[in-house]
C-alpha cells in the first residue's frame, strides 16, 4: 500500500463511519440517511480501480470492511431505546453485503476497464449495489432466518403492506430493501460524473 492510495482509504473510511451513524436517522418513510452516503463506497472503489488498478481497489475495500466491521461491534455494545443500536443480524448482513459486493464491483470493473470509459463503472457498481441490498436486506430482516439471531425480534420487518406504500402486498422489509436499491440505482448514473472528473485529475497527477 502506497502513500498515493491514503485518499482513497481515508474516503473509503469516512463513508463507513458516516454511514453507520446516518443510518440510525430516517428520511422519509422507507429510508435512512445511510442510504445517499453508504453508495459513495463504490465511487470510490471504482476510482480506485481505474487510476491504480484492481489490486489497489480490493486493498482498500478491506479497510472499508475493517471499518465498518469496528463500527458494527461498537453499535452492538450501543444501548438504544429499543435494544443494541446494532442487532447481530444487521452486523453480519452489512459485513457480509459490503465485502461480497465490494468484490464483485472490483472484479465486473476490472473485466470491463477497456471498454467505454463509463461501462466498467456504470455496470459493476449496478451489480455490486444489486448484491449488496439483497444480501444485507435478506440476512438482516428475512423471516427466514430467524435462527441467525432468535432473540431478535424482526417480525415487524415481516408486516404485509402494499410494496413503497402503493404497489402489491410485500413484507415490509422489501419495501425498504426496494427504496434502498432504486437510490442506489439513481447514485450509480450520477456518480458518472465525479468519476470522470476524480479520474482525469488523478491520472494527471500520476502522469
């Protein structure tokens, strides 16, 4: 690791932090404030990539996993009004959707790092934002899996209601794993734009 990869591993680990703590505010009903911070991780991971390649890429989504992991255990010791600011479930999901889809990001970019400037990082983070909303989403407040942590009481991400307030009956966890994909979806085209602009000024200064 080389001192030019220190912005991207301090990026990476204010956006970890940042959004762990917005996260415990809501915006609006099927959102957190987490959810405009936390897609920030693949900018910064795709900028990686293109400027020092893959290899430096994975090195710093593993500071960012470290850091998010440090962050989760401290949120698990957090009394909140409820419980733990952070259920064991949603610190295995977080974990586990990060490093999977961090890496798949890395891996979709480095396939696709000669094609048009905008397909390597328009398509890996589209599929890394998929991956990660379905894993930490399904693990974290699924019915199904329960037996992850049976002292936590999820059954209220299992309520029936109509899918983001209008669509067909869902869980309501769904709903919720939706809005956070389609803001991720929305980021993806718009982080284009600081993409194009980080990575030509860091190519001149490498130049």
């Amino acid at each position: 690791m080389t001192r030019t990869h220190l912005p991207g591993i301090l990026a990476m680990a204010a956006i970890v932090v940042a959004s762990n703590i917005l996260v415990q505010f809501l915006f609006g009903q099927w959102l957190t404030w987490g959810a405009f911070t936390y897609p920030l991780a693949f900018l910064v991971t795709d900028v990686m990539n293109r400027v020092y390649g893959a290899s430096a890429a994975r090195r710093v989504v593993l500071v960012g996993f470290a850091v998010g992991l440090v962050c989760s255990l401290i949120g698990t010791q957090i009394m909140g009004e409820y419980g733990p600011l952070v259920t064991w479930r949603i610190a295995l999901g977080s974990g586990l959707a990060f490093l999977i889809a961090q890496l798949l990001d890395v891996s979709v970019f480095d396939r696709l790092r000669d094609g048009k400037w905008w397909k390597a990082p328009l398509v890996s983070t589209l599929l890394g934002s998929s991956l990660d909303t379905a894993i930490f989403f399904t693990i974290a407040f699924s019915g199904a899996l329960t037996v992850l942590e049976p002292a936590n009481d999820v059954s209220w991400a299992g309520e029936m209601l109509p899918l983001l307030g209008a669509g067909p009956i869902a869980p309501l966890w769904v709903s919720l794993g939706l809005a956070d994909w389609l803001v991720k979806l929305s980021l993806a085209l718009i982080a284009l734009v600081p993409f194009r602009y980080i990575v030509g000024r860091l190519t001149k200064q490498t130049t």
